[in-house]
C-alpha cells in the first residue's frame, strides 16, 4: 500500500470508531480509554513488526554468510521445503 492509501485507510478506520462513540453515545472517559488502549496497541504492534523485520535480516544475513557443509545442507533443505510448499 502507498503511503497516501495507509492513510485514508486509517482516517476511514478512525472515522468508524468516532461513529461507534457518537452513535452509542458513550462517555467522554470510555471514548479517551478506547483511544488510549489503541495508541498502545499500535505501539506495541509497530515495535513487533520491526522486532520481526530485524530477526529476517539477522537470519538471512547468517544464512548468506554461512558458507560450511551444515550452512549448504540446510540451505538445501529449505530450498525442497520451499519447493514442497509452493508445489501443494
């Protein structure tokens, strides 16, 4: 998604949460928890995804350097595993 697409996406989002509030006529303090709780799940789901981006380059970057028998063979091992996947 580009960057202009994210964010009309979370406008719509945010649009729809501001719509629930009104239409059911929530308190102001509910309305500033939910919007807390958000915020923090968004943090913690934005630390995850880097977590999860930096474990990817740690293990290809071991996996391109790794050049003995056990590197080879397990990279060979992947490569039939992958091959097994796409091919079912």
């Amino acid at each position: 998604m580009k960057n202009q697409e994210i964010e009309e996406k979370a406008r719509e989002l945010a649009d729809m949460v501001g719509s629930v509030a009104v239409d059911e006529n929530l308190p102001l303090e509910v309305i500033e928890m939910t919007a807390d709780i958000l915020k923090e799940d968004c943090e913690q789901i934005r630390q995850a995804a880097v977590d999860i981006a930096e474990e990817e380059r740690a293990i290809r970057l071991e996996y391109s350097t790794d050049t003995t028998k056990g590197g080879a063979a397990w990279r060979a091992a992947e490569q039939r595993s992958t091959q097994w996947y796409t091919e079912t």
